[in-house]
C-alpha cells in the first residue's frame, strides 16, 4: 500500500523527497494533530494560518510517530502540499470507502443545506440506503451525528465514509464549502454529481476577495470536467452561467437549469404561498413535472428544482416524483416558520450574507402581511465589508429592522454593529438593541396580526458564541416564548422598543467609544424629572428659566440601573453620556423611535383653534380606529416627545397639536414628527413680541409645508396661502375653495 501511495503522490506531482527506513506491510493511521499521536502513527506536518506542524514533528517522534510526512526536508516522505498529501493517504487508508457509493456534491453561496437535505430525502424515497454530509452533522438513514465544519476535515470525512459505506448505504449527499475546497479537504474524493446553487459576497475573511472566492467554487466543477462527472448547473445566476459555459468549452457533462429559455431544465409558473409552494419544471422535450412543496420561498424553489433535476439525472422518473414531493419536510431552521396564536407570522431563517437576506426578504414581501419586521445580526470575526450590505438588504425590504448581536465570537459586539450601521441614515426605520433575546422579545412586542417578523442569521444553531464560549441559544425557542408573552399594554412614560446606550452614542457622535459599553443594559423610560426618576428610566437633563436638570444628575445616577444625558463635562460615571444639547439628543432619539410605528401622523397648528379642531378629528379617526392625540400642554417640542412615549404599537392614527411663539419652534417639531398631513387652521396676530407682526406669524406657520407632505390643508380665505395652492387642498367661503363652506 505504501508503493501505491507514493505512485499517486508521483502521478499529482506532489513528491519531492523519499527517506524511508522501514517497511510497511499497511499504511499507518493518519494523524495531523500531534497531541492525538499514539506509538505507531503517520504524523502529516500541516503548515496552516496560524500554526505550523512542521515545528513539532520532534514532539511527535517523541510521542511515538514512525512515519513522518511534510513539506520539510527532515519528513521521511517530503511532498508539495501536506493538505493533499493527507488527503491522498486517507483515501488509501480508508479504502477508498467512497467509491462504494455514488456521491452528490452541493456547493455555492447559499442554499447548499436545503438543497442537498431536500435530494437526501428524495432519494431515501427510492426505497435505497442514502446518507448526508452538511452544516447541521451528517446523517446514515435517521441516524444523525455531529460534525465540527459544513465540510469535515479530510480524516474525519474518509472516517464518515468508511463508517457509511460499512453500513451499506448507495448515495451519499454532501454539502462542499468553498473554506472545504481551498483547504483540499476534499482533495481526491470524486463526485459523480456535482450541484451549483448560487454564488454572493461571504467569507471574505477567509478569501482575499471574490475572485478567489469563486475560483474555489469552481474547484468541484473544473475536477468533475476531468473525472468524467455531471455537473448540474442553476444558470439563474451569473456566475453560473459562467461556471456552464466553462465546462461546455471542455466538452464537460453539463446540465443547467433555470427560467431562461436556454436552460436543460426550465422553472415555470411559479406560486408562493404562506405554507408552501408550487411550480413546474420543463425538460427539453417538454415533459412537465409539476411540484406542489411545503416548502415556503421563492429561493426554495430555486434549491428544490435543483434537487429535482438531479435525482432525476440519476435515474428516476418525474411522475414518481410528482407523487413524493407534498411529503418533504422542511430545513430546520431555514424560513422555518413558529406557530404562535396572535396572527403574526414568525420565521427564523440561516440567512447572514446580503445576497441571502435580499432572497429571503423578496420571499417574505410576497406572502399575504402588512408589515414585515427584521431582525439581523453579523458574526464576529467574519468579513466585516459585507456587513452594511446586510442592512441595506434589510432596510430595501422590510418596514422595520432591529439589528442585534448574531455569534460576536471574540469581536466586540459593539464594534460590529457600528460595522452594520455605518453610514446608514439615522431617520430610516432601525433600532439597536444588542441583546439578542429582548430584540426577539422587542420584535414581537410592536408586531400586530398580520405582520410578518423574520428572524435571521443563526437560523438550526441552539447557541450563542461571545467572547469565544458558546451560551444555549435557539432563535425558534426564543421566538416562540416571546410570542406566548407578548405584552398588550405599557406605561405612559415607557418606551416599546427598549434603549441600548450604543443607540445613543451613535445618534449623539456617529461613532462609538465601545470600551464604555461592555454592559448590554436597556432603558425602558425616558424621564425629564428627577423627582419621579424610577429604575430603567433614561434622563435628559434639560434646562429651563427656572431650574436646570443637569444639578440633579449625581441623584438620578445615584438611582438604581439609571442613564444620564446632561451637558455638563467632568462627570466620570459610566452611566453618564455629555453632550452639548441634550434637549436636541432626545428629540432626534424620539424622532427615530416614531419612525419605527405604522402610523399615519397628523400635525394641525393655527393661531386659533387647535385644540377644537384636534379633539374634533380625534372623534372621528378614533370611531374608526386607534387613534393617539396630544394631550393638554403637549403642543410645544417636550410635549411632542410625550405624545410619542404615549404611542401604542396598534395605533393607526396620531395626532399632533403644534403651537409656537419662537420663530423655529414648527420647523423643530414637524422635522421631530415627519408628518403624512399637515394642517393650517388660521394666521392671525399672535405672539407678536417675537414674530412682529403677522407676516413672521404666517412665515412660522408655514414651515410646516416646508416638507413633503401626503397632504396639505389650508385656509382658503387667506390671500397669502396661495403659494401652496397647486400643492394641498384649501378650506373656506371663497368660490375658489377645495372645500367651500356655503350657507
């Protein structure tokens, strides 16, 4: 066996240097690791990122190696590339295990575990012995194991095949990463089918960019070309179809499909639904098979037709097919949806790169729902450019997204949402908050019946890994608790979506000094008062003519699980935040806390009458639905910010009443609002001490048109409101009124 080694090493040019001293009647076993040597072992020296096996091989000798292999000079068999090297003996080893089966490789961005799951199961349904290799461990029939990467390491897969082969299985199903085929981790081992789905931005904390990327990808096909293998291609994607023309230009078995008129295999009349999907998928000689699937997504058609066209390569026929379809069982963790009783639809779902979140979410929004609500976090230690990408996918579709902590690993989690959030415009609907369990429980808190919140990320995982150690952890779990205990009312001064302090630093800075946020502590109230400060509230020191509420900071800091924003410097607590206008602070955190509400906002402002006009559209909005309003007092900028902590998330309607005797004051509060409509009521001579006279009056009124607006409603008795007549509607006796008031 060792002669027959050394031919294969010679015939992959990957031998340099023969040394042996002894005879082998077998080949030792293979050992990479030298704290697992035992007396007797073949010790392969692994030069890898971070560590460098050619420097212990005198440790390995001394714990009994007798067979030495290397890229050095002192190894009893020199050679090129351990990686290979390593690969090539264990197929030797392990007797060649695979080729007593026929084995599918699945490779490509996403899509690799449904994929390769769904033509495991379609082919147990054969009636034959199969197994599968993946992300979630690796399966013989219903037995399942546990594996360390998506693609074990190239001892521990002969090790499985071996194991599956012995147990007499016929096909094997194996997902095949690109960190796999970089590392020669399946070096040598030969697929009869080999599977692309698609291909996007990930792992380029591994790769040094997307060329490389794909040049890995492209490993599994360009060995298929010169083993003789079938390579079934999803030409949907561009880099599919370069991977077919490629293969075509070598004459390669190649089958493609897709929607395109030119694919082997086409995907026609697609249909998505909230429990499942159909399509049908044409071959060449245009016979139809057509799928009714549990599966929920547009992507999962893409991942099933994929499986389709393969098991069918392989022999079987379509009407069989047909039949087995409808019995498929889902992914876990895969848009794998949590039965709750509130009328919500809940999806947790593995999605963690852009292009993953972008197909996921273009599902989702063709699902019946009024509002879908994200949650998205990024691993720690990973490529951290594509993370921006993630919420920009969010935010192109979905009505909301909290951004949480997803596995930080060793990487400050702090750091890595200030990585997500970079650049990204403070108004949009996204809100921080980094424990991951309250961002579920958040989530679910402000969803109402019909909404749809999509869970992603960390999709089959049961842990979370900070700071290197792995907590319990289950999104589905998490999800389905928070749904049973979702909460239907709150306090007046109480915030739905809780407050992170790293919200607040990057509202006040654009950036975050992240050693003073090591705790995840929330804040659920916002206070201005010292004197009813409670435990969990978040004071603004704001100053008045009378008082000024940064001399009663060291109290409320002195209160229990309290935050402070003031603008006095030289206060050294961690509980404290400076900043020069804490009034502006609150205003522009509450602005964005609006944002995040499905409520259609009405400011109405006037020199007379605001408060009649307001409680007379209140009766009536609130016949029809919930409606909040602003209560007495509550028309100037601090009011405005109470009528928003009294915002419930099944709120439809919310009115405002706006008044002023500052030239600004509108302009401040309708920015703080963003209102849908906007109404005038009059201009008349008031708070002439600061507007003059009723031009300064008129001037400060009419900033709130200075905006886009749903709707504009004016007097139409008032000659100078005729600059915005072409764009709102005007009330009043003028024959020329929207809305004439006769009699």
């Amino acid at each position: 066996m060792m002669q027959r080694y050394l031919e294969l090493l010679r015939e992959r040019d990957l031998l340099k240097g023969v040394k042996l001293t002894q005879e082998y009647k077998a080949l030792p076993q293979p050992v990479y690791d030298h704290r697992l040597i035992k007396p007797g072992d073949a010790f392969f020296a692994i030069k890898g990122a971070s560590f460098d096996g050619h420097k212990v091989i005198p440790a390995a000798l001394d714990k009994g190696a007798v067979l030495i292999i290397g890229e050095s000079d002192i190894c009893d068999i020199q050679v090129k590339e351990s990686r290979k090297a390593v690969a090539l003996y264990a197929k030797e080893y392990y007797g060649k295990a695979a080729q007593a089966f026929t084995l599918f490789g699945v490779t490509g961005t996403n899509g690799k575990t449904t994929s390769s799951l769904m033509l495991y199961q379609l082919l147990r349904m054969q009636g034959q012995k199969c197994a599968w290799i993946g992300t979630l461990g690796y399966k013989i029939e219903d037995e399942h194991f546990e594996t360390k990467h998506t693609t074990p390491d190239i001892l521990e897969l002969h090790q499985i095949f071996k194991q599956m082969a012995d147990a007499g299985v016929a096909q094997v199903v194996m997902e095949v990463s690109s960190h796999a085929l970089a590392l020669d981790r399946v070096y040598g081992v030969d697929f009869d089918y080999n599977l692309f789905t698609n291909f996007s931005r990930d792992h380029l904390d591994f790769h040094k960019d997307l060329d490389e990327y794909f040049a890995a990808k492209y490993l599994l096909f360009e060995r298929a070309a010169l083993k003789g293998g079938i390579s079934i291609i999803n030409i949907d994607d561009a880099k599919g179809q370069e991977i077919a023309r490629l293969l075509q230009e070598q004459n390669a078995r190649v089958i493609t499909l897709g929607s395109q008129t030119e694919a082997n295999y086409r995907i026609e009349e697609r249909q998505i639904g909230l429990d499942g999907s159909s399509f049908l998928l044409k071959d060449s000689a245009q016979q139809v098979l057509k799928a009714n699937s549990p599966l929920i997504g547009d992507f999962n058609i893409d991942n099933l037709a994929l499986a389709l066209v393969s098991v069918m390569q392989s022999g079987i026929k379509a009407n069989k097919l047909e039949e087995q379809i409808p019995q498929l069982m889902a992914v876990p963790g895969r848009i794998e949806k949590v039965a709750n009783e509130r009328g919500v639809g809940i999806y947790v779902d593995y999605a963690h790169t852009p292009d993953a979140i972008i197909n996921l979410l273009k599902s989702v929004e063709k699902l019946p729902h009024r509002r879908i609500i994200s949650i998205i976090g990024a691993g720690g230690d990973r490529d951290s450019g594509k993370r921006p990408l993630m919420l920009q996918a969010a935010l192109r579709h979905s009505n909301v997204v909290i951004v949480t902590n997803d596995n930080p690993r060793s990487e400050e989690p702090a750091a890595i949402i200030g990585n997500i959030v970079k650049d990204r415009d403070f108004s949009l609907p996204w809100w921080v908050i980094r424990d991951r369990k309250e961002a579920i429980k958040t989530a679910l808190n402000i969803a109402q019946s019909g909404d749809v919140v999509v869970i992603c990320g960390k999709g089959h995982e049961n842990y979370q890994e900070i700071g290197g150690t792995r907590y319990p952890f289950d999104d589905r779990q998490v999800a389905a608790e928070a749904a049973r205990e979702a909460r239907h009312c709150k306090a007046a001064d109480e915030l739905l979506l809780p407050l992170d302090p790293l919200l607040l630093e990057l509202l006040c800075e654009g950036k975050c000094d992240y050693k003073s946020l090591e705790s995840q502590a929330l804040y659920r109230y916002i206070s201005t008062d010292s004197r009813s400060i409670k435990p969990g509230s978040l004071f603004f020191a704001l100053e008045g003519e009378t008082f000024d509420g940064n001399d009663f900071i060291s109290k409320v800091l002195d209160t229990p699980d309290c935050f402070a924003v003031g603008k006095r410097q030289g206060i050294d607590h961690p509980r404290y935040l400076q900043h020069p206008q804490p009034q502006e602070l609150m205003t522009l955190l509450l602005h964005k806390y609006l944002q995040i509400f499905d409520v259609y906002k009405i400011a109405i402002t006037g020199s007379t009458g605001k408060t009649s006009s307001k409680e007379l559209i209140y009766n009536i909005l609130s016949s029809v639905a919930p409606t909040l309003k602003s209560d007495k007092n509550e028309n100037n900028i601090l009011g405005v910010c109470k009528t928003i902590l009294r915002l419930e998330a099944y709120h439809e309607y919310a009115i405002f009443e706006v008044g002023t005797n500052h030239f600004g004051e509108i302009a401040e509060m309708a920015e703080c609002i963003r209102p849908q409509a906007g109404i005038i009521l009059n201009v008349g001579a008031s708070h002439l001490e600061y507007f003059v006279d009723e031009t300064g009056v008129y001037r400060e009124k009419t900033e709130l048109f200075r905006r886009n607006l749903h709707l504009k409603l004016f007097p139409a008795d008032d000659l100078r409101c005729s600059e915005v007549r072409d764009s709102g509607k005007c009330i009043g006796h003028d024959a020329s009124a929207d809305y004439r008031i006769c009699g």
